[in-house]
C-alpha cells in the first residue's frame, strides 16, 4: 500500500499533456484509481466476446515474455461505451474501440491524461469488429508496447523519487553510470568491472547487476549470440553456486532479443531465463546492453529475479523500469576495481534447497 501511495504520486511528476499527433491537451488535477497492470477497454461487450472480440482482448491477456509460469501482460475488464462514465474514466490504461461505415481502414490514435494522470487512452476506429481484429493481429505486439511502456514510465517515476543510494553511489564509482534501482536492493558485492545488488529484506527477490567490457569494433557487437557469450562468461565468473561447478548461466531456449535508439547507437534489449548450472536454482532477467562509443565500451545493467512460488510480473517490470535509468553521466571510462575474487554472497547461498525444477 505504501508503495502504490508513492507510486500515483511519482506519477504527478509524469503529466506529459499531449496526444500522438502532438497536440496539447489541459492538464487535468485528479490522478488515475486503477492498479498497475490494469486495462479497460470500452467497447460492445457482446462483440468481445465474439471471436474478433477475443482478439483485441486475448493480445492485452497475452502471457509476459520472459517468465517460466505463464502470467498476463494486463488484468482486462471492460464497459459498454453507454457506461464509460466518471468512474471508469480514471483509469490508467484504456482502449476504446469505435466503428463506422464511413471508415475505409483503421486507424489508432493516443491521448495522454485526458480524464485523469498519469493516463493512456488508446483509440481504433475502423470500418467493422472484423476489421479491427485483422488490424489487432497485424500490429499486436506494438500495441501491447504502448501500454507496457506507459506502466514502465510510471514505475520510473517512481524509482526516481524512492531509489537504493548505494547502487546509484556504486554505479557511479565504477561505471560512471547512474541508475536508479529499488529502494530495497541495499547488499552490493563487486567484482572486477562488475557489481551485484540484492534485496535483501525481500528474501533477495530483486537484484541489479552492471558489468562493462571494452569493444575495438561494433562489428557484430550487439547480437544475441555475443551478449550470451559475454553474459555467461560474466556471470560464471562472477555468481557461483553454493557447490563447486554450480554457477548462474542463460537459458538459451526463449530469448528475446530487441533494438531501440540509446546514447549510443543502439540498446539492445533481451529478456529471458536465468538458471544456475547444476542446481535447480531459476528465474527470469532483463538485461540492456549500451554502447558506451566515448570510451569504446559495453555497458549492461540488468535486473534479474529469484522468486520460487511467488507471482514474477510486476518484480520483473519493477526491475526492467530501473535498468531503463542507466545513463552514462561522463565520457571519461571509470576507474578499474581491482577486485576479481568470484561473489558468493552468503544471502543468496543459504537458501531453501527446491523441491524440483527451476522456479
């Protein structure tokens, strides 16, 4: 509950005003009701549940990437447009779906805090429900994008007024990075070119890793099979096991890998499965990769969680919202820790043994 006070108000900070075609929209001063990860979309309940209905609804239902139990991007519910009124309007996530005979092809269109903040309203019009599904299943994946974007907005918003100052402090010292990571993530252990933090009063449920290596090339450089290689090689040397030969390495099975522009050329962005070789230990990561081409440089920071039996949406995204801080705050390349004994922190080490499989 705490959190969910300083969250809505982390959003007061994140009152963009503006629709997609760039057009200004007033202020408005009541902030959104709904929960993280909540979606309305307004439309003739009766055609969701049609088939092409289950279309619009099944890709905001859609499983999280990168998470071995299946859970939903969204929790969905929905109004008839009669009923779009005063309460519902203050949702934060809101799709309303039009048709109309005069509409030859489909179109989208966002507004930002019309009703309330910090707020997503999606709109589609089209010509028919079957042409808004044909529409939904071509471009599905960057309409889940825009709402699971907004959520992570929100999430950093948060993060920049309630954040760990000694992973920002250490990320500082050793990267010239900052970051903003979870209040909670106060254990750090470091090694060469790299450091571990982890939450501890959350039963080590989040942790931040940063780790760089120096590139002469970008030949290459930003592909799925170098950052495994680079991943695997670090975190071997870097997080053992609590028994000789166990060590964290990738789950190659289920990546997935993205692009988008950054302070360099390009973020790299993949998500997937961690496990620990030779146990039973598991869970899920984010990592974004940052061409630091000042000082010709790798920079990943990445979140990754260890969480058996516990729901892992919200801690991932929780964790995805901080790697999404890092910023290279100077050109010069940090001074090198000397430190290059592997981590083993005890916290980590002493835990429940699993009954079976990874978690």
């Amino acid at each position: 509950m705490k959190k969910l006070v300083l969250y809505v108000l982390a959003g007061l900070l994140l009152l963009t005003a503006c629709s997609s075609g760039g057009k200004k929209v007033k202020k408005v001063g009541k902030t959104t009701i709904s929960a993280p990860y909540e979606l309305l979309i307004v439309a003739d309940k009766e055609w969701l549940e049609t088939d092409e209905g289950e279309v619009l609804t099944g890709l905001f239902k859609s499983d999280v990437a990168g998470v071995i139990t299946p859970e939903p991007n969204f929790r969905v519910m929905s109004v008839n447009p009669n009923t779009f009124t005063k309460q519902f309007r203050a949702f934060a996530n809101i799709v309303i779906v039009k048709t109309d005979s005069k509409v030859k092809s489909p179109a989208m269109s966002i507004a930002k805090d019309v009703y309330a903040h910090p707020q997503t309203i999606m709109t589609i019009v089209a010509h028919d429900g079957q042409q808004i599904a044909e529409y939904v299943n071509m471009n599905g994946w960057r309409l889940l994008d825009i709402f699971i974007d907004a959520e992570l907005d929100r999430e950093m918003g948060y993060l920049k007024s309630v954040y760990s100052g000694k992973v920002m402090s250490q990320a500082k010292k050793q990267f010239g990075c900052e970051i903003y990571a979870p209040q909670d993530i106060q254990s750090i252990k470091t090694g060469k070119d790299f450091f571990w933090g982890s939450s501890v009063e959350r039963d080590n449920t989040l942790n931040i890793c940063m780790y760089s290596y120096d590139y002469d090339t970008t030949d290459g450089l930003l592909t799925l099979e170098n950052f495994v290689a680079h991943r695997n090689e670090v975190m071997k040397a870097n997080i053992p096991g609590e028994h000789e030969g166990q060590y964290m390495t990738t789950q190659e099975i289920g990546l997935v890998n993205r692009y988008g522009a950054g302070e360099g050329p390009e973020i790299q962005q993949v998500r997937g499965l961690w496990r620990m070789e030779n146990d039973v230990m598991g869970g899920s990561f984010v990592s974004y990769v940052m061409l630091d081409t000042v000082s010709h440089r790798v920079i990943v920071s990445e979140g990754f969680v260890y969480a058996p039996g516990k729901r892992k949406r919200e801690l991932i995204r929780e964790l995805e919202a901080s790697v999404r801080t890092v910023r290279i705050i100077r050109n010069d390349p940090p001074l090198r820790e000397s430190q290059e004994t592997p981590l083993a922190p005890e916290h980590l080490l002493e835990r429940k043994k699993l009954s079976s499989g990874t978690k």
